[in-house]
C-alpha cells in the first residue's frame, strides 16, 4: 500500500481548463451576523490562485527560492458580492485564468455553495521580483499554456 503524500486532497483538482477548491466556512470567517466577513472572501480566493499553481506543479515558495525573489502581487481586482454564505457551508473556489501579458496574468473566480454563485471577481496578478515588475518567466507560461491552456 502507498502512502499518500503530504496534504494530498487539499489542493482540490483541475476541471475544464478551471481549477476547482472546495473549503467549509468556520467561525473564524463570519462576522457579527454570522455571515462570511467580506474579507473572508478574498482569502478563499487567495487560496484558489494558490492552489492552482499547485495544481500545475508550481509551488509559489518555489518560485520565490529558485527565482531570485520571485513573487504574485494582486495588482488590480474586479468583485461582486452576489450572495452570503454562513458557518459550516461548503463552498467551492473556482479559478480559471482568463489572460496572460508580459508581466501580469488575469483569473475569473467565483466562489459557490452548490450551483449558486456567491461570489464573483476578476483578479489581475503581477510578477514582481525585489517590488519592480518582472516578465513572467516563459518555463511558468509554457507550464500554464500546456496545463490550462492560457
């Protein structure tokens, strides 16, 4: 019998080109009304960006440790609020890259419980090395043409 490695099933799982995290609500998201915190929010997208690159075998600290500093910045993001989730949901994290330039990449997310859409963001990310933008290397942008064909 094989061990599993470390964290397997915790990264969710590509589909359709999209990579798909599902994540339950804890206390620690919600606010005063026992709804998810709008903030919340943008780390259960943190997280789906996150893992997407996991999902494409790149590991963000990676690229940080063999790239000279290298490093993701939200740069710019587009967001509806369209729906609240409360304590114990589960929700799936949806993120499909939209878009690739020189030094930055755009993703479409969404955030659902079931079918319906919670929320809805798009999310323009930079390279940055040392804070100055930097082209985003052509080993990583052949990995995500050949993976989820951005």
């Amino acid at each position: 019998m094989s061990e599993a490695s470390p964290g397997a099933g915790l990264s969710g799982s590509m589909r359709d080109g999209a990579h798909v995290l599902p994540l339950r609500v804890y206390y620690e998201d919600t606010d005063f009304s026992a709804r998810v915190y709008h903030a919340s929010y943008l780390r259960f997208m943190e997280r789906g960006r996150t893992e997407l690159l996991r999902a494409v075998e790149v590991a963000q600290s990676d690229l940080h440790a063999e790239m000279g500093g290298l490093a993701f910045v939200v740069r710019k993001m587009t967001i509806d609020f369209l729906g609240g989730a409360v304590m114990d949901d589960v929700l799936t994290v949806v993120t499909r890259p939209k878009e690739m330039r020189g030094a930055s990449m755009t993703l479409a997310q969404e955030v659902r419980r079931g079918d319906e859409v919670l929320v809805r963001a798009d999310v323009m990310v930079a390279a940055v090395r040392g804070g100055r933008a930097v082209r985003i290397p052509d080993a990583l942008r052949l990995t995500l043409a050949n993976r989820v064909g951005l």
